[in-house]
C-alpha cells in the first residue's frame, strides 16, 4: 500500500495533531553521546531462569508457551516481550506476524508504532533539558514562547481562559494542566482547560504537544533532531524516528483491528509528534528502557524528580480523561503520576509504568525501580491488552498493576464481540456523486474527495495517491482495501456539509471547506 493511502488510513482511526510552528535547526551546539547499549537478542539459553517480583523463576520455554497459548486464545496477531532482572536484558522474544498477508514474521527489528511510549521519551528529552537549565519546570510555559501564546492558530481558542498563564512543564508531564487528551475528541473540537491547572489528573496528548511547541521553540531545533541528538543515537535506537524513513520499508508491520483484520500499514508521519508518532523497534525501545532502568542519560538526582509522585490520582478510569468520576479503589497501591510515567507502589517498591494504545497497536511496559525488574510488552494488534493481565501474572507475578483503571478488561471477561460491519457495493445514480466533490477539513490536514467514473476517491493534502470508496447507500461509502468507511452529512437546506469518518469504533467529522 502507498504513502498516500497510509496517510489517509491514519485519519479514519486516529486524529493528527500539529502546530503551525516551524523550528529552525541550529547546527551550533553537539551533544557528547554515551555508549551505545547493547541488547541481547532472541535465542535465549533454555537453562536460563527469569526471576519474578516473589523471587519464583520461570524458564525461556515456559514464557513462550504462555505467551503463544494466550495470543492464540485472544487472536492477537504480532506480539514482542522483552524482560529484566537487575537491570539487564534476560529475556526478549517476538511472536507471531507482522503481516498475515504474506505470513512475515515480527523480530525484534521491526518496525511498530509506539503509540504513546513516545510520550516517555519525550519526557526523557525534556528531563535532560531541565539538567542543563534550558528548561524550568515551575516557569510558565507561555513565557517562553516568541510571540503572544493566543497568537499561534492552536491555542487562540484559549484568548479568553487567563488559566492559560499558570501552566507548566511540571503540569504536561504530569497531565494536570486542564487540558483535553485530544480537542478533536471533544464536543465542540476546540482546545478549553477543563479545570484548575494543577488540580487534579487528567491524561492530555494536546498538554505534550504544546510542551513540544515549548521545547522546539527554546532550542530553535525540530523534536525529530532534538530526540535524534539526546535519545535515539545514545542509546542506540537506531530504527527509531518520529517520522517514517524510506529505510523501514524492509521491515514493518500492519495493524490489526479486533476482528484480525489490517488497518493498513503503518501510517507514515510527518511532521514529528512528541504525543506518539514514534515509530521503534521492540529491540530499540528494550535499549530505551535499559537506559531508564539504569540511569543513563540523567543525573540521580533528576532522574528521581522524574519519577517522584507529582499528583496522587482519583480517576474511576484513565479514559475517557475528563470523567468526573472518582473511586478509593486504587489508595493501596498509591496510584499517581510522575513527569511522564505512572507510578505505583507495592510490598516489592515503586512501579513505574507506560502505555502506547492506538488503533492496531498496544504497548505496555512496568518496572520495578528497587528490583529493576521490568516488562515489556508490544503488539501489532487492537486485542493486545486483553493478555496484559495474565501475561503480567504469570510472568512477573505482578498482581498490583491497576487493570480496571488502565482499561485492560481480561480477554476471558470482555462481551461477545459484534460481527465486524460488512460493506455490499450498491448501484446508485451517479450523478449524485457530483455533490459530494470538494475538500473537507481534518485539521491539520484537508480530504479531496474526487469522481472515478462510478465511484469516488479520497486523497489527503497534495500527495498523488488516491483511496477509492464505493457506495453502499446515496450517501455511504467504503474503501475496499481497508476497513474504513465515511457517510456524508448534509446540512437543512440538504446540502452536503460535512464527511463523518468511522473505524474501529471512533466517528470524526470532517467540515467541507469548499
């Protein structure tokens, strides 16, 4: 599948965020780089024993049969596990396909979106921005920027919110600055601060794209650069980018939906989000985590304000993010947030811990900080989280992880999953069509719907290449290589206002802009 398609793929399942800011690169400044991590590859000695929190062990080959039973059990598609015990590498494997097309295997090497585990690298970025006093936590972060914070097209709908002055760096990494999770999402699909910044938790992607602004705009340097220099070529990830590179086209997996069904490959981004455009590598993202793990590339004592509690949560659920309701379920494990990670405590020390969740993807990862025991765990598939339960259990007798509150209902204990949509081309006057020609909003890209002869095509932006739909009603219409699908809402004079975007369950309108 091409570029384009993978683009406009993206729209239907996920909404793009991006700034009109354009970051100027600065050649002047180098970054001394650390060794490079080594990690241990696939083919671990059977007589290796991997040690749990309670001290039991638990062999290669007793890992790999729980690990395949479970997939099989919740038709996950494409699974990587990388384990350690005192900070070192003992155990990482991948499992299953990257594409059930072609039935190519996933390794180690290839690529899958990070999802949200971009947020913690990015995290580690702005921690080693803090030690070298570039960047002040407890500072406003409007006074950083180089022209009035309500004059940037992002953030002018807060012209009117004066709370906008009291956010910080503490506050978008800790997600308490009152702002959404993603403005798209929301009624009106305009940015608001929903609370006091500071108050309470509130997960917010928008919170890590505006620190993102903050960031490139100190630095005067783009976040693909900034984590090129600081993270990736440190500690070695070296097929690790916020963007996609020509070069991964030899290794990359699709996504799969909850029916098994691909999503398409990978959507290839650009520009670069520090929300979750990273696209990793089970071996390059266990190299991350060996850096966490073992305080490489921060001081101690920064490291510790990293992962020290900055707001103690009370949410029922993390999602959706801006629910009022509360629960005292999770007081015995002390569940909070540090700057960039959750954190919880147990009988065997503090957890920190990471999601990366989008459609066809699911990450995970927790490690024990005083054991420096850790998992992680990445999927290539929409059903990945219905395993964490078990798959923490078992492998890590790790009973404390908070399941209900990440979302992660048990695959055994989820509802008879509804029949996937199935889409029948129909005939219809075609000259209906004509009325749906023209160009839709998804900021901050712009749909071109076009007529092919009986049916239409949607191509995002200017790239060349289209995606055919074909009609299934006078106003619905599908794509028949991947599972999307729009209707067009029309407004109360009838005529065409608006395509309304469905996948996987989420529905995002699109306003006609001619």
């Amino acid at each position: 599948m091409n570029r384009s398609m993978n683009r406009i793929a993206y729209l239907f399942v996920a909404v793009v965020l991006s700034f009109t800011l354009k970051a100027q690169n600065d050649s002047s400044a180098t970054k001394t780089y650390l060794p490079k991590i080594v990690v241990k590859s696939e083919g671990i000695s059977t007589d290796v024993r991997i040690r749990r929190l309670d001290g039991s062990t638990i062999s290669p080959s007793e890992i790999s049969e729980t690990v395949t039973r479970l997939m099989k059990e919740a038709n996950v598609t494409g699974m990587g596990i990388s384990i350690f015990n005192d900070g070192q590498v003992v155990y990482s494997k991948t499992f299953g396909v990257r594409d059930k097309d072609n039935d190519l295997p996933l390794t180690e090497n290839t690529i899958i979106s990070a999802a949200s585990f971009t947020k913690v690298v990015f995290a580690y970025l702005v921690m080693q921005l803090v030690e070298e006093r570039i960047l002040n936590l407890d500072k406003p972060v409007y006074e950083y920027l180089p022209i009035p914070f309500t004059e940037y097209d992002a953030y002018k709908d807060l012209k009117d919110d004066p709370r906008y002055k009291k956010i910080t760096a503490r506050m978008l990494l800790s997600h308490t600055s009152g702002l959404p999770n993603i403005r798209q999402f929301e009624k009106d699909q305009k940015l608001n601060i929903y609370f006091e910044p500071g108050s309470r938790f509130a997960y917010s992607g928008e919170g890590i794209m505006l620190l993102q602004l903050v960031v490139e705009s100190i630095t005067k340097k783009s976040i693909q650069d900034l984590m090129q220099d600081h993270i990736l070529q440190p500690f070695g990830m070296t097929r690790t980018s916020l963007i996609w590179e020509n070069r991964f086209d030899d290794n990359y997996s699709f996504p799969y939906n909850e029916d098994g069904r691909s999503l398409g490959p990978p959507e290839k981004r650009s520009p670069a989000m520090a929300a979750g455009s990273m696209l990793t590598t089970l071996h390059d993202f266990t190299s991350f985590i060996y850096a966490v793990i073992n305080n490489i590339g921060l001081k101690k004592k920064t490291r510790d304000i990293m992962l020290s509690k900055q707001i103690k949560i009370f949410s029922k659920s993390q999602f959706p993010t801006l629910s009022a309701e509360t629960t005292e379920k999770n007081l015995p494990i002390n569940l909070s947030y540090g700057l960039g990670w959750g954190l919880y405590w147990t009988p065997y020390g503090k957890a920190f811990f990471k999601e990366g969740h989008s459609e066809g993807w699911r990450n995970y990862t927790v490690c024990f900080d005083d054991q420096k025991t850790g998992i992680i765990i990445m999927t290539n598939s929409s059903n990945g989280e219905g395993i964490y339960k078990e798959l923490l259990e078992s492998l890590l007798r790790n009973t404390f992880t908070p399941i209900q509150w990440e979302g992660f209902t048990p695959y055994n204990e989820l509802p008879p999953r509804k029949p996937p949509k199935e889409h029948k081309e129909v005939t219809i006057d075609y000259q209906l069509l004509d009325q749906y020609i023209g160009r839709y909003s998804v900021p901050p890209s712009v749909l071109t719907i076009s007529k092919e002869g009986n049916h239409l095509s949607v191509k995002q932006d200017e790239e060349p290449d289209k995606i055919d739909i074909f009609p299934e009603s006078d106003k619905d219409f599908f794509a028949k290589i991947m599972d999307i699908w729009m209707t067009f809402d029309t407004d109360k004079q009838g005529k065409v206002s608006a395509i309304i975007l469905h996948s996987g369950g989420t529905d995002i309108r699109a306003k006609r802009i001619e």
